[in-house]
C-alpha cells in the first residue's frame, strides 16, 4: 500500500507541474487535467473502467462542490441583465462621472468603482454594468479605451476577484482544494491582495501615462455625442420604465447590500452563509425590478433572465470544472471517487 501511496503522490505532482507549464504556454488545461484524473485513478484502482468512471464522477463532485458559487454568478449576472435593459445601472454609475475630469481621475475613479462593484457582482458582470456608461465619459476627458481596460481588469479581475471577500466564491476554491476553512483563505489573502493591488495599480498607472506622454498610446477625445455609445440595444424594453423608479432603486439596490454586508459583520456570517444571503437578497431584487420593469410579462421575464444567468454561469465556470475535479482529488474527493486506496493515518 505504501508504493501505492508514493506513485499517486507522483502522478499528482508530475500533473500539477503539467497544468502549470501549460498555464505558462498559455494553453487551455482541460485535457491534461482529465489525463490525471485518469492516470490517479489507473494507478489507486488498477481498473481501465473504474478510472474512467472517476473522470465523471469526479465532474460531479466539482460540480456539487462549486454549485454554490456558480449560481451566485449566474443569479447575479440575471439581476445584472435586468439592470442594464431598464436603464438602472446608468442611473447607478451616472453621479460617478461627475468626478471624471481629468485622464488620471479618470483612471483611479473607474478602477475603484469597478472593484467595489466587483466585490458584489464580481468583474465580469460588472465590466457590462460599468463599461458602457464609463467608457464615453473616460475617452472624452482623455483617458484611452485600453487605459479604461487596464484600469477595469487590474481593479475587477485582479484585486476584487484575488481577494473576493463578500461573494467569497474563490477563496472557496483555495479552501476547499487545501481542506482549510473558507475564513483561513480570506484573512490569509489580505497582506497578499493589497501588496499585489498597489503594486500593480501604480506600475500600471506610472507606464499608461508614460506611453501616453510619449505618444505610444493614442489618445482619442470623444465628442459630447459619445455618450450615445452607452446606449444599448435594450432602450425599447427601459422605454416604458418610469424614470423616477430607475433613481429609486439606483439607491434601493446598494442599500440592500450595505445592510447585507453589516448582517455578515453583525452575524459573523462567511463562506456560504455570506453567498446566500447575497444571493437571496439578488434575487428578490430580480423580481422586484421585473414587476415594475415588465409589469404582466414580469413572470415570464423573471425565468428569461434566470435562464440567461445560468447558461453564462456555466460557460464561466466550464473551464474550471475540469480543474477543480482534479485538484478535489488532492484531498476528500480521492476516497469518495476511487474508494478506500490511501492507508490509515
């Protein structure tokens, strides 16, 4: 059994070293992480059939085990969709823009709008709640579309998401492949996020401006008629929702969370007591804003935008079942998908 136990340990890390040399070559990792759930469990069950039955299994565990946080997302992007055909998120971003004068201001003011906003819808959601009212206003005052990219993806994909500290969708990732507690991962990752968002932010901040000064990056001011671009193709469909509801619940809506956010303090609520109550806070905030958005239809719209948060969701989240189902098998998931094949502690 020892043996046993040295060769899994090996075909684990010579796999690991695989995923990460393909991360490297910037591959996509799907295949090789399949091939070592495969090859642990030819090598714990000496069973062609077995070991192919693990690769599945062993999806199904990922998918149990991350079920969670891939219907915050999806539940979320839905709000998120509801949010931007009623002309809400405008009404959301629009006092922002009054701080956007100069191309630096520009800069800071939508980086950490887009990581505040991040930490409750996370970035991909929010690139489309942010993107289309921010850019216009960004490029007029000077600020080129790649420095809004940069500015968006450094404070959104890299801190917001690094740290995730109120959704806490990937710190559950780290916990559970480790088989630590969700809260470990969190205050872990503080020092960490904050000594890679300063870093990052400034050396990012310090090389746009320098390109820009030396005419690298070209800088294209948008005239006043620019703002047409954060119109969307939804306008019929925010055409017949009053106005004056779209600032009330531009207010409503934050509000909602910040009392969500002091429940979790107040309660001392993690992991995925904290996903749910933003989660069921999301979708009440869904149904009410499709009652008055669609009045009679509300009904059928509410299931419409389920049904597109779930299938963006799972496209997300289908490069990383793979990966999960791979790395689970680091630790609970190896006895539960192969058996009993590791000896006694």
């Amino acid at each position: 059994m020892g043996i046993e136990l040295n060769a899994l340990h090996w075909v684990y890390l010579v796999f690991i070293l695989a995923i990460i040399g393909f991360l490297l070559m910037r591959r996509d990792t799907s295949f090789i992480c399949i091939l070592g759930i495969f090859s642990l469990g030819l090598v714990a069950t000496s069973s062609i059939s077995q070991s192919i039955m693990g690769v599945f299994n062993s999806f199904i565990y990922a998918i149990q085990e991350l079920s969670g946080t891939i219907l915050i997302i999806s539940i979320i992007t839905a709000m998120s969709n509801v949010l931007m055909k009623t002309g809400i998120n405008e009404a959301m971003v629009y006092p922002f823009t009054k701080l956007i004068r100069t191309p630096a201001l520009a800069y800071w003011v939508i980086g950490i709008l887009m990581m505040v906003i991040s930490w409750f819808f996370w970035p991909s959601p929010a690139v489309a709640l942010l993107g289309a009212v921010l850019l216009p206003v960004a490029v007029r005052v000077g600020l080129p579309a790649m420095g809004v990219a940069v500015a968006m993806n450094l404070f959104g994909h890299g801190i917001a998401l690094s740290g995730d500290y109120i959704i806490q969708g990937a710190p559950k990732l780290t916990a559970d492949g480790a088989g630590i507690p969700v809260a470990d991962v969190v205050s872990a990752s503080v020092p960490l996020v904050i000594i890679m968002g300063v870093v990052t932010t400034v050396a990012a901040f310090f090389y746009l401006f320098r390109d820009i000064k030396n005419k690298k990056i070209a800088v294209h001011r948008a005239d006043e008629d620019s703002s047409a671009l954060s119109k969307t193709s939804d306008e019929k469909e925010s055409s017949y929702f009053p106005k004056r509801f779209t600032k009330i619940f531009a207010v409503l809506i934050p509000l909602l969370y910040l009392v969500d956010i002091v429940i979790m303090f107040t309660e001392k609520l993690q992991g995925g007591d904290a996903t749910a109550l933003i989660g069921g806070t999301t979708v009440f905030i869904l149904i009410l804003i499709s009652f008055y958005a669609y009045k009679s239809g509300g009904l059928e719209k509410i299931t419409d935008h389920l049904i597109e948060g779930l299938q963006f969701g799972f496209r997300i989240f289908g490069p990383v079942i793979p990966i999960a189902a791979f790395f689970y098998l680091g630790d609970a998931a190896l006895p539960q998908i192969y058996g009993d094949v590791l000896p006694a502690a």
